[in-house]
C-alpha cells in the first residue's frame, strides 16, 4: 500500500506557483523585501543596501527595489547592482511593460552595467511568458541605445523555486499548522513584549552563539538550550535569533510534540537549496537525537536551537 500522506515540509514550509501568482502588489512588496534580504545574507552582499519601496502607488522613477551587487555571481541577485521591478497580476502583462525599461533607475542602471529585473507574478505560463515579456523590455532597451543582456523577468515559476529555498519566507504563504510560527509572529508574542533584560556577559554569549549557528562560517548544527522550567530559555532563544543575520531562516515550534518534526526536517533534507533553522520548544529528552540526526543528514544547510527542560544550571547552553 502507498502513503498518501504529503510531507509535512511540503505543506507546512513551501509555496505553490498557483499561490505566488494569486499574490496582489502588497503582498508581492513583503514577499520581494523577506527574499532580497535573506539572499543577500546567502550570497554575501550587504543586507543593510537592500532597497524596497513600501508604497505602492509612490514615485519610484521604475525601481521598487535595490540590491547591490554579491560578493560573487549569485543565482538570484546576479552579479551586479540590481534594479528590481514588481509587478503583481495583469501589471506584468508585455503590453503594460512599455517604456519600463527606459524610466530613470533602470536606464541608468543599465547604462552603469548594473542589471534590471522584472518580477512578473501573474506570468504562469513558463519559459514563453517569461520571454514575452523580455522581449518587450529589450526591444525598448535596444532602442535606447541600453545593453539589453542583464534584462531579466521572473515569473510565477521561478519566484515560487526562489521563494522555497527560504522555508521560513515561503511560511508566510503556506499552510503552516498553528503551532509553528515565524519568527515575526514569535517576536510578537504577548509573553515577549516586556522589554529583555540582560548582561553584558549574557550578550557575549549570544553573540557568539549566533557566530557558531551562521550557516557560512559556523561549526554548530545543533544548539540545545538547557535549565530549570521558568528561567528564560525561550526568551534567550528569541534574542538570540532576533538581530542575527541569518534570521531570515528562522521558523519557531512552540511544542515539538505537537508537529511531525523529524519529518519536516527529513522532508527539508531532500530540498537541497532550502537553507532553515529551527527553535523547538519542549523538546523531550527521547527526541534529541533523532532530531540531532535529521540535522545532520542536512549537511550544514540545517540548523536547529531547541530549548527544552532540564537539571542542568539555568542558562546553560550546551552543543550536543
């Protein structure tokens, strides 16, 4: 007999085209904001120059994002200074592309051997849509006396396989259980409002546990957050998750019993662009290592930080 069942990963942490393309101006602005910045941490480029207009409907002069250029020739921002352009649903039809290439941000962008990218969500027809529209744009370009090879258009499709290498992105749009949360939705949390008190030698320990959890250049795939009920394990996870650069990964399961866990992470193994790390809460003693195991099936691209109750000293935070 076949299980039918679908992966937990699947339905919990990845979007579908049909999704993407059904995403309106607002909701495509969030989406295009939550991936330029969590690519640029990916691929080496400053997360602090990402540019993204909030406003719909404001003066843009043709850019409603920036990203500067990687440190090296990235899948998705290129290798260039990025002039990003969104346009949600019939916005993006060829038709309405005209004179989008030539407006003030993207002219000079090009002419500066930057690169230009039209996100198009409602284009759901492949290969084709996409070169219906570059067509549009270059021929415009061309005429302009512009280079036209760093013209780009991303439709439904491949914004939906962007968007899946960020599990905790692709959450948003999800069907996520309730018991899994962002890392927004953590943060805002009635028990996490009263402002964190802490140390300077509790922020040393937070800074370089964030060092040991960077997906680039740390050591530590699993960190397990020890010590008796009520001594602020959560909270030291929260903070230690909330300014670190690679946030952007971050996925919460406020009781880990309550979600198939391992086979999420099993499930995210098998996705091998999918960069995510996890906090479990109430991890019970029975479940670290098959979780530990999961972790390392995922060949650095995983991480988890569970907290979970013990004897040991409060605070303690111990590799295992």
């Amino acid at each position: 007999m076949t299980n039918s069942r679908q992966s937990v990963f699947r339905e919990a942490l990845q979007v579908s085209p049909d999704r993407i393309a059904s995403l309106d101006e607002g909701d495509l602005n969030v989406l295009m904001r939550e991936l330029l910045c969590a690519q640029a941490y990916r691929c080496g480029a400053a997360v602090n120059e990402i540019r993204v207009n909030t406003e719909g409907r404001a003066k843009d002069d043709g850019c409603d994002g920036w990203s500067p250029k990687p440190t090296s020739v990235d899948e998705w921002l290129g290798a260039a200074n990025t002039c990003w352009q969104f346009k949600a649903g019939s916005a993006g039809e060829p038709a309405r592309l005209k004179g989008e290439a030539t407006k003030r941000i993207p002219k000079e962008t090009l002419a500066a051997s930057g690169r230009f990218v039209v996100v198009a969500n409602g284009s759901t027809n492949g290969k084709k849509g996409e070169d219906d529209r570059l067509k549009k744009l270059r021929s415009e370009a061309q005429a302009a006396g512009l280079p036209t090879n760093a013209i780009e258009v991303f439709g439904s499709e491949r914004l939906t396989n962007w968007c899946n290498q960020h599990p905790a992105v692709a959450a948003r749009w999800a069907g996520r259980p309730d018991g899994l949360w962002r890392l927004e939705d953590w943060q805002r949390s009635d028990e996490h409002q009263v402002p964190w008190q802490s140390t300077p030698a509790v922020q040393q320990v937070i800074a370089a546990r964030r060092q040991d959890l960077d997906f680039a250049t740390g050591s530590v795939q699993h960190l397990h957050i020890q010590g008796p009920p009520g001594v602020g394990k959560t909270r030291f996870a929260l903070e230690l998750c909330r300014d670190a650069d690679w946030r952007g990964a971050v996925i919460y399961v406020r009781q880990a019993s309550d979600i198939r866990l391992t086979e999420l992470l099993d499930g995210a193994t098998t996705d091998m662009g999918a960069r995510l790390l996890v906090v479990a809460d109430e991890v019970q003693a029975e479940q670290l290592r098959p979780l530990r195991d999961s972790v390392g099936r995922g060949q650095g691209r995983l991480l988890r930080a569970p907290s979970s109750d013990s004897q040991q000293p409060p605070g303690q935070t111990v590799r295992t």
